[in-house]
C-alpha cells in the first residue's frame, strides 16, 4: 500500500495540481493490475521496431523503420523469468491507463547507465514506433522533453505543442501529428529519477486533470517494478 502521504509529495513537489481521491483510485487500480496472475506473452516483449535517425542521431525520420528491432535483452542484461515478467506488467499497465486517458502515444523509459553515458531506454509502449534511447545530456535536453524530464527530475506538461515552440520551447518531434504532451518522472525513495513516462495525443489540450491523474499514478506505482531491473550503474556502458 502507497501511502497517501507519498502521493501528496509527488503532486506537490510536480506542481501537479489534481484531485487526490482521482489519484488514489488510480493508484489502487494500477496495483491490482500488478498484482494479477498474467498469461505468458504472446508477442516478443524484448524486440520492437525503431525509426531510422537522422544525421548525427538527433532526429528520427518519421515513416522510416530501421532493418534491425531495437534489442531490449543486450541492454537488460539478458532475458529471464523475472525480467520477461516486468516487461509484461509494464505493457499491462500502460494498457490499463491508455483505456482511461485515451493518448495517441504513451510509454515508459529507464534510465541506464551513468554520467555523460546515461541514456533512457524504452521498455514499452503504445502508438507508432519511435526512437529507443534518449540520451541523458544537457545538449539533448534542449530540445528533448523526455531528455529534461530525465536530467532534471521535473514534470513538464505542453498543452499545446504549436504555442510551446512558438514560445521558445524546444521539442523533439517523432510524429508531426502530436498536439499536446506529458511528461513525469519516475522516482527513486531518494528522489533521484529512476525513469520517466511520456504521453502525447494529437489534440491540443487533450490531457486533462482527470487524465493527468493516470498518469501520475502511473508514475508513482512503476519504481516497484522498475528499481528491480538492471540498471548498468557500475561503470557498464550499453551494449548496442
């Protein structure tokens, strides 16, 4: 059981200004989903398709799809019971918050690694394919809401994407469709980010308070899957 007060400092330290009994349902709802017995996967959880990147691999080419799926195992240390188990409750959450908000894209990322070599890998997700990693840098966070989430541990919410940019805002754009977006950070007891969640939906304002709810439930119930995988903190560098 999360306890109420864990919650209250998630809200407040994000800025996140939502109804907390809407928090705490979804909250008792996602761990339910956590804790029911899963069928074993039928598809491949360790292996999706990426867009090929641009020059330099700043930019995704939209429509594009490299030849090789991105490999979840060689940054995962490998596949186990134990591991092929997270992935599946992580696919199984964001199923069971996408039927209540409704994105066009939602997914989940873990930080891997350390220093100027972290990055943050995509352990699952919904909508169309898009880039694995997002490095963990202050160059690539000025223009990267996934990146600046990542580094700074602070939620960023962009209602409208047009205004955001037309305002000064950088934005890293996978799917020119993408109207609105959300990101939050996933934290350690510390408060150090262990991972993030982004969001994004092709209509402006489309995440509402009732929605963000989700999504900061989401945020709050994934340390207790994510702190157990491997998190290559030991000077390891990524093996792809």
């Amino acid at each position: 059981m999360i306890p109420a007060s864990h919650l209250t400092d998630y809200l407040r330290e994000q800025a996140l200004n939502l109804d907390l009994t809407d928090v705490q349902i979804a909250v008792m709802t996602l761990q339910a989903v956590i804790a029911v017995d899963k069928p074993i996967p039928q598809r491949d959880v360790y292996r999706y398709k990426v867009p090929k990147l641009g020059e330099g691999g700043s930019c995704s080419l939209f429509d594009e799809l490299d030849e090789t799926p991105y490999d979840l195992s060689a940054a995962l240390g490998g596949e186990s019971v134990e591991t092929t188990a997270a992935l599946v409750n992580l696919n199984a959450l964001l199923d069971s918050v996408n039927a209540k908000i409704g994105a066009d894209w939602l997914g989940i990322y873990r930080k891997l690694g350390v220093g100027k070599s972290a990055v943050l890998v995509k352990l699952a997700y919904k909508g169309v394919e898009s880039r694995a990693e997002f490095p963990l840098t202050e160059e690539f966070a000025e223009f990267s809401n996934n990146s600046r989430v990542g580094l700074t541990g602070w939620a960023v919410v962009v209602e409208d994407v047009e205004k955001w940019r037309a305002d000064g805002g950088g934005y890293y754009e996978c799917d020119p469709k993408v109207k609105s977006e959300i990101c939050l950070p996933v934290l350690r007891r510390d408060d150090n980010v262990l991972g993030i969640i982004d969001a994004e939906s092709f209509t402006a304002g489309h995440f509402t308070p009732e929605r963000q709810a989700w999504l900061a439930a989401l945020a709050i119930v994934l340390p207790q899957i994510l702190v157990n995988l491997p998190s290559l903190e030991n000077g390891e560098s990524l093996p792809n």
